[in-house]
C-alpha cells in the first residue's frame, strides 16, 4: 500500500504544504533596537497559542461530565448569572471548581489519593499530624525526592512544636504558617489540585491544612544527583574543567554563576505529556531576537509526545530539517560555551535529564568551533582551526579521493608512489572499492564497540583493533598498507571535529563520496560535492541559513574560519537578528590610552 | 499569484553570473576564437566586454522604467500578451539551448580528456540530475552555492594560471595584434554574446533588493568575467603559438597537464577538473533554473517545480541532439556565440525602445 501511495506521490502534482517550518529570520524594524516592539502581543499570542495547544491535546478532557445532585444545585442557584457566560466558560469554570481545593481535610486527602493510586502506589508519603497539637493537617511527598533531614529535623519539629499558634489570631493559617513558622527558604500558595500534583511530583512536599482553600508548596527537593564534573566530550586544555549534570536545576546555576546579570532569562516550559521533562530556555533579555524565543517556546509547546528523556529528544522535535544530516542545534556539555552562546544572542535549551544544552540558531562554522579556541590567542585558535577544517577534509574526502585516484586518475601519481601502491596492492584479493569498504566498516564497528564496550575489557578492543586495522589484516594479504595509513589519517581527521553530531554526519557521508568515487572517480565526487552543497545551502535553523556569514554573506566578527585576535570581535553575529550588536567596545591597548593622561598629571605635580 | 524565488544579495548576484559567463574558458572557445584573431583573443574578449557593458547600461535604463519586475514581465507590459509571449518564450528557448549546449560541450570535452570509455547518457545524466536537484531547492539555494564556490573557484583558477608560468613564452604574443585590428574588432562585437549570460541578472530582478544592485551585480559580474577570460586567453596565447592553441579542445586542461615542478608535482590535471566540473555544474545549473523560470513566469505558473522534470528531459535531449563532437562546436556553440546577442541583447533594446514610444512604464520597488 504504501509502494503505492509513494508511486501515487511521483506522477501526481500536489500544491506545496503551508507549514511552520517557514520561519525565517529576516531583517526587520527591531532588528538593532534595545527594545522589540510587540513582545508583549507576541508573548500573549504564544499564551494563546500554547493554551490551544493544550486544549488539542486534553482531547476529551474538556467534555461535559455528569453533574452530581449538589453540583446541580449549586449550578442551579448559579443560573442567572451563568446564562451571561457562554459554554465553553461555564465548562472551564466547572472544572476549575473541580480541581479547587477543598477545605475539608478528609477530602482532599481522598482525592490526592485516588489521584496518586494510593495504596497500589507506594512511593507517595502521606504524612498526618496537628500543627501546634491543635490544627489537622498533612503533608504530601514523594519518598526519595526531599530532602529527610530538613523535614526531620526542621519543618516537623517546628510545626508540632505548642505554642506555635498562640500568635495567629484570625489570620488564615496557610498565611500564618508561610509568613511566621515554616523555616524553609521557598514557599508558595496553591490552590488547585493539578498544580499540587505537578510540584509533588518534580520532588516539593506540599503542607493541607484543615479549613483552608489553598495549600502550601514547599522546596524541599533533595534526591540523588550526579556531581558537576569534568567534561567527557568537550575537553580543553586551558579554561574551565566544569561540565553539565543530569540535573536541571545545577545545570542553570552553572549557567548563572557565569553571567551574573539580571537580564539573563530563564523560562521553564514542560515538554512530555505524561514526564512532564522541564525545558530551561535561557536567553539575554535585549541581546536575543524575540521572535528567535517566541520560535522556540512555540516549538517546543508543539511537541505532543508521551515522553521526553533529555536534549536529543527535544532536539529532534524542534529542528527546521529533520531529514538532513547535518545537525540543526548545537549541542554542548559546557556552561562557559553555553554562556558565550547567550552572550551572541542565541537561545539556549536545557532539559532536565540530560548534561547537555542546545544552542539555536547555529551555522555551520559554528559548528566547528571550539571553547579552546576563545581561551588561547590568536594565532593558536587559527592554527588549531585550520588543523581542523584539515582534518574535516580527510575525514570527509580522503577515502573517496584515494578510490577515485586508484581507479580513475592513476596518471596523477609520481610514478614511485604508483609503482609502491601498485606493489602493495598486488597480493590484495579484493577490488580497491570493497578493500576500502570493508577497512571503512571495520572501523566504524570498533568505534562503535569502543564506546558500547565495558571499561573492563577495554583493552581488548584494542588488541583486536590493532588486528583488524593493523599489520596482522596487511601481513594477511587482505588490504594493502597504504589502505591503512589512509583509513588512519582519515580517523584522525574525524576525531578532530569537535561536534559529535557533526562528526557522524561526516561518518555517513564518507560513504556516499567513496562510492561516487569508484563509479565516476572525480567526477562522481564532485557531483556528490555540488548535491550535498546545495541541500546544506538549503537547509535553515531556526529561520538561518546554515551556511552564513559566507553565503548568504553577513556581516560578522572576523571569528568565521580563522580565529583573529579578541579586540577585534566587538559584534554579535548578524544573521542571529540580536537587539543590542555591539559585544563590546575598542579594546586596542585601552590601558595605554588610559595611562597617559594620568602621566600628564603626575609630571605636571613632579613639576610644581 | 507569482512565483516566490527568495532574496539575495549583491555578492550572490556577482557570482551567479560571473560564473555563468566564464565558464566557457574551459571549453572550446578560445581554440575557436583564435581561429578568427590569432593570438588578440585576450584583446577580443575585452572588446566584446565592453560592448556588453554598454549594451547591459541600456538594459539597466529598461529595468529602471519598471522597478521591481523582471524581464518577462516587462515584455509583457510593453508589448502586450502576444508579443510578449514570443518575446519570453525565445528568451526561455535561448537559456534552455544555452544550458544543453554547455552540457554537451562540457560532457564531450570531458569524455575527451578524462571518461573516454564511459557512456556519454550517464555523465550527461548526472549532470541534469544535479541541475534538477539544484532547481527543486530553488534560487536562493543556487546563488548561496554560487557563492560558497566562489571564492575556491577564482582561487584554483589564478593558481592554476601561476603554475603554468614556466610554459609561457611571451614571444608567442607576437604579432601582438593577430590577424588584424579589423578582425578582433569585428569579431569582439559579433562575439560579445559570449557574455550574454549576464542578462540572468534581469530574471532574477525581482530576487535582488532593487534596481541599483541590478546595476552593480552586472557591471561588477561582466568586468569579473573579462579579467577571468581575458587573463586565460592572454594565459593561453603566451603558452602555445597560435596554430597549436586552435587545435586545443581544452586549453586550461592542457595547461593544467603541463605543469611539472620535480618529479612529484606534475600531471596536477585531475585536481583541476574539480574546479572544471564545479563551474560548469553551476552554471548549467543556472541557466537551467533559469529557463524554468522564464517559463513559469510566461505562463504565470505559482509554482515551477512541475515543469523542472519535463524541462530536465528537454534539456537531456537537446544535448544529446547534436551528432557528434564537431557538430556541437561548429554548428550549436558556434551559433550561440555568434547570434546569441540578437536574442540576449537586441531583444531588451527593442523592447526599451518600444517602452519608451509607448510611455510604458512602471512596477514597485522591492523592500
């Protein structure tokens, strides 16, 4: 059915799809301004937006339930002034209703139960006791999710203490009991059901009290979590040796103990139907473009899925392309990096469970950059870039080039680099095409075992790497050593890309150039050169051509291909459409300029 | 509704048809030229860049009557239906036939050099295949790769013409003039359609920011172009006497083969057929795409990607129309230079002319 679907689909024309996916970033009236106009329509547009979102993805949820006998009557009573209202509003006021606190403490300790499934469910804490030995109340948590000492050994002993509510007077208790009692350093009211479950479930205990309508949320959370470490994929020599956690909230304190500036955004925005996985979106208030943010919180409210595990997944819901290879979002373990990207005017994307963040919009340049190459001076972070546009090169053509060389363009060779390939390859029983595939695939196979592989028996992958890749393959007769000296340097050249998801587009397309290599030799790589370059010149990121500052050219820093020195980079980059283009001001030698006056001044009173 | 081709900018615009214009250099060309002025071609080019110049000011005066529109809507508006059908449709025919004779030629002299033993269908194929790929991605796709290459092209270019510095005899200059002022004068100005690539700019006019930089691309694209063709002629004619040079399919291959420098840097032809293939990639891409569009814009189509297959299979057999090798250089491309300005040039001229007696005028300046 779906081989004729597809055939269907060749020989009938139909009308392009009108989609989201056309956001572009173009220039426009804000664009330089401190201030965006419309930011306050558009975020109350995105609200909109996200609340029909979600009324899409309730579904039946909002359908008219049977009443009970005293819903009835209260409906009743309340008839007059519900006829003004439309249905849908009396709807989301009954359910509001539904979900509203209730004062009776023995209810809402049945419907947080039913809730929760409660006794099948046995993680949840229901804790009972009275507040100054006279109040009912409870409080409710996940076991393993707070903190015990601090409900141990401070809020329990505090609330059941007896003389604690001598002062309250008519106040409300919940009021009472967040204004003079509870020592815990976050606190807030709520008073829907819904609500309370969320915090419960994200690790806060929440306090019911008897007679009240709302209940108190506290910060509490205290589970297990990995410690901040060093980076596992992002190492640099010289600069900071802290990477992301698991952990949502650590990560964004990494993220603010870097820029200390009131104008650094966090909004946390939930993705995951049933996890409820929450998403950080960090950017720099008058820096990034508010229509990039509005782009990405739209986004990122779109995704309809069940579960969320970590950035990878988001990744792949939000980015413009998903069909092509290369990556659409940059992805990094380190908050100084993740720190810089806000500073140019990209949004960030933290999501809990994963010690990553995502940078948008990204070019391809972008991609190849590094954090060491901001920390060392000029001429290193150059060289180090060339070495790695070098190493891009191998990765990518090297293979191809050798097959096409072989097969097609022998004449190219000095004759005694000819004749030594032509001897080693004299006892290779395999053609030079299947010779270089089957090297190719061995290796990616120990690349992939290396990283699937128990650090235990480690070393044996290295024994039989060195077997399949080295002397004992060549002593064999099974590929000719120049092959491994080339699938080697082509190796070194895919470890040199600083991007992992970069890297295995790399990996893939290797492919495609050594088998256009062995058809057409470099006729077939160029063609293959000018379809991938067309369709990478294609592709857009959050509304960006990938391919910019070259093409389309912008303006940017000159920090594209090489790296030149730091006083020279005083722009964010054009193309991200940032409010505020000036990153900083002239910093040739300000010290020296500085200094003279002062110089004028102290000769001046030397003088008198 | 009209087609949407994107934006882009000046730089993009230079490009596109500085690469269009010059990639016959790669070709039969310059044999051919010499055939007519000896060893003045680089003199010759020049002569018919300025022509082109000058005839591109006129055209640039008719874009400015109507801002905003592209050529074939200005046929359209200063003709009439009628007129300005033919007027669009030989236009459309002349960039279909120019992109199917640089196929042809690049697929035969390459099958000379290179592929001698594979099938010609399958490198012209490959080739259409990568204009059609280029199409469907659309204009914006096509000006960014333009560009993109730019830089690698015109680099590889001057290296390779500074690696050949020890062929160069420049006794082979002399007679300096060739076979004649006359005669590089006379055949600069039959031949300046070899330029007539440029006029890409005023399809693409509704795609650039405005009339302006439709001004600034084609003088800066054709002045490119000039010293690109010039420096290879002059290359050329300092490298082999001109007898030899008229017998040379490809002179830039040839050139490229003759560069020795110790017993490893030598034979570094293969290296160069990238830049050869890559510029002709793109510019039959271009021409190609531009075909499409000057059809779909006649026909007021909303959409050109359901003519991009049936014009690839128009454009695949036009190439292969020709019988053989020398058919295509004495009979199409020969044509093509030759009278290729009575449709590139002569064309907008009349229909600047008629505007002007009609007091056509009009369009919106794009944003």
């Amino acid at each position: 059915m779906s081989i004729f679907t597809a055939m269907r689909k060749l020989f009938i024309y139909s009308e392009p799809k009108i989609h989201n996916l056309g956001f572009e970033l173009l220039e426009s009236d804000d664009e330089g301004a401190l201030q965006p106009p419309n930011q306050t329509q558009a975020n109350q547009n995105t609200k909109n937006s996200g609340l029909n979102n979600n009324e899409m993805s309730k579904g039946n949820k909002n359908a008219i339930k049977p009443l009970g006998v005293s819903e009835w009557n209260k409906s009743r009573k309340g008839d007059g002034e519900n006829q003004k209202l439309n249905p849908s509003q009396t709807q989301n006021q009954n359910q509001a209703q539904n979900d509203t606190i209730s004062k009776d403490l023995s209810y809402s300790l049945n419907v947080l139960k039913e809730k929760f499934g409660v006794p099948k469910n046995e993680d949840i804490v229901f804790r009972k006791f009275k507040i100054g030995k006279k109040l009912d109340c409870f409080m409710i948590y996940v076991e393993g999710m707070i903190d015990k000492n601090s409900i141990n050994l401070s809020m329990l002993p505090t609330l059941m203490s007896k003389d604690i509510l001598e002062d309250m007077g008519k106040q409300s208790p919940v009021d009472f009991l967040i204004e003079t009692v509870i020592p815990v350093h976050n606190l807030k009211k709520e008073s829907l059901y819904g609500e309370c479950i969320k915090q419960v479930l994200s690790g806060a205990s929440v306090l019911f009290v008897e007679g009240c309508t709302e209940c108190i949320v506290m910060e509490t959370r205290g589970y297990e979590k990995r410690s901040v470490e060093s980076p596992k994929t992002e190492m640099v020599v010289m600069g900071a040796q802290e990477a992301f956690t698991e952990n949502l909230r650590t990560n964004l304190t990494l993220v603010r103990r870097i820029l200390k500036t009131q104008k650094l955004v966090t909004e946390l925005i939930p993705a995951g139907d049933i996890n409820n996985t929450m998403c950080a979106i960090l950017y720099l208030d008058g820096v990034a473009s508010p229509r990039v943010v509005q782009e990405v919180i739209k986004r990122i409210k779109s995704i309809k899925t069940d579960l969320i595990i970590g950035s990878g997944m988001v990744e792949q819901f939000i980015e413009d392309r998903p069909l092509m290879l290369f990556p659409q979002v940059l992805s990094t373990e380190r908050p100084d990096r993740t720190a810089s990207f806000i500073m140019d005017g990209q949004v960030v994307i933290i999501t809990e469970g994963a010690p990553f963040s995502m940078a948008v919009p990204v070019t391809f340049f972008r991609l190849l950059h590094t954090s060491e190459d901001s920390f060392t001076r000029w001429p290193f972070g150059t060289f180090l870039r060339l070495l790695r546009l070098f190493g891009l090169f191998c990765a990518t053509l090297l293979p191809g080039l050798y097959v096409a060389m072989v097969m097609f363009h022998p004449e190219m060779l000095p004759t005694e680099l000819l004749a030594s390939i032509v001897k080693s390859k004299e006892l290779v029983p395999f053609p030079t095409l299947l010779e270089v595939l089957i090297m190719e695939i061995a290796f990616e196979l120990i690349r992939e075992g290396g990283i699937r592989i128990p650090s235990i028996i480690g070393q044996t992958l290295g024994i039989v790497g060195a077997l399949i890749l080295g002397q004992a393959a060549v002593s064999a007769g099974l590929v000719s050593p120049m092959l491994v000296i080339i699938v080697s340097v082509t190796a070194l050249g895919s470890f040199a890309i600083p991007n992992y998801s970069m890297g295995l587009a790399i990996r893939i397309e290797r492919f495609f150039f050594i088998i256009a290599g062995a058809f057409l030799g470099f006729f077939g790589i160029a063609f293959v050169i000018f379809t991938l370059g067309c369709i990478t010149c294609s592709i857009k990121s959050f509304g960006i051509p990938f391919l910019t500052p070259v093409a389309p050219k912008t303006k940017a820093n000159p920090d594209v291909v090489l790296r030149t020195p730091i006083w020279m980079q005083d722009k964010r980059p054009d193309p991200f459409q940032t409010a505020n283009r000036q990153k900083q001001g002239k910093n040739v030698k300000n010290w020296a300029l500085k200094e003279e006056p002062k110089q004028k001044d102290d000769n001046s009173n030397g003088n008198k | 509704m009209e087609i949407n081709e994107g934006k882009f900018g000046v730089q993009e615009a230079v490009c596109l048809a500085t690469i269009s214009m010059s990639t016959k250099i790669f070709f039969t060309s310059p044999a051919f030229l010499t055939n007519y002025v000896g060893n003045a071609g680089w003199q010759m080019t020049i002569i018919s860049a300025i022509i082109s110049i000058i005839v591109f000011s006129f055209v640039y005066i008719l874009l400015k009557r109507f801002p905003g529109k592209d050529i074939i809507q200005i046929y359209d508006i200063s003709f009439g239906r009628l007129i300005g059908f033919i007027f669009s449709f030989v236009f459309a025919a002349a960039f279909l036939e120019t992109a199917a004779m640089l196929l042809r030629e690049f697929v035969d002299v390459i099958k000379v050099y290179v592929f001698r033993e594979t099938p010609p269908d399958i490198l012209i194929w490959t080739v259409v295949i990568a204009a059609v790929l280029s199409s469907f991605l659309g204009l914006e796709t096509l000006a960014r790769i333009s560009k993109l290459t730019a830089y690698i092209l015109l680099v590889t270019y001057f290296i390779l013409l500074l690696l050949a510095i020890p062929q160069y005899n420049p006794t082979n200059l002399f007679p300096f003039f060739g076979y004649g002022i006359d005669k590089t004068l006379i055949h600069g100005i039959r031949r300046s359609s070899a330029y007539g690539e440029v006029m890409i700019l005023t399809v693409f006019a509704g795609s650039l920011q405005g009339t302006g930089y439709i001004k600034k691309a084609g003088f800066i694209s054709l002045i490119f172009s000039c010293l690109i063709l010039a420096l290879g002629l002059l290359a050329f004619s300092m490298a082999y006497p001109y007898e030899t040079t008229q017998e040379l399919i490809a002179p830039v291959y040839v050139l490229a083969r003759g560069i020795k420098y110790g017993t490893f840097f030598q034979r570094l032809d293969p290296i160069f057929l990238f830049l050869w293939i890559f510029a002709s990639h793109i510019a039959i891409s271009i021409l190609f795409y531009c075909a499409v569009s000057c059809y779909s814009k006649i026909f007021r189509l909303s959409d050109l990607r359901p003519i991009i297959g049936p014009m690839a299979v128009l454009l695949y057999t036009l190439a292969m129309l020709p019988r053989d090798f020398t058919s295509v250089i004495e009979g199409n491309v020969h044509a093509i230079r030759e009278y290729g300005w009575v449709i590139f040039y002569v064309l907008p001229l009349i229909t600047l002319i008629v505007a002007a007696i009609r007091k056509k005028k009009g369009g919106t300046q794009n944003a």
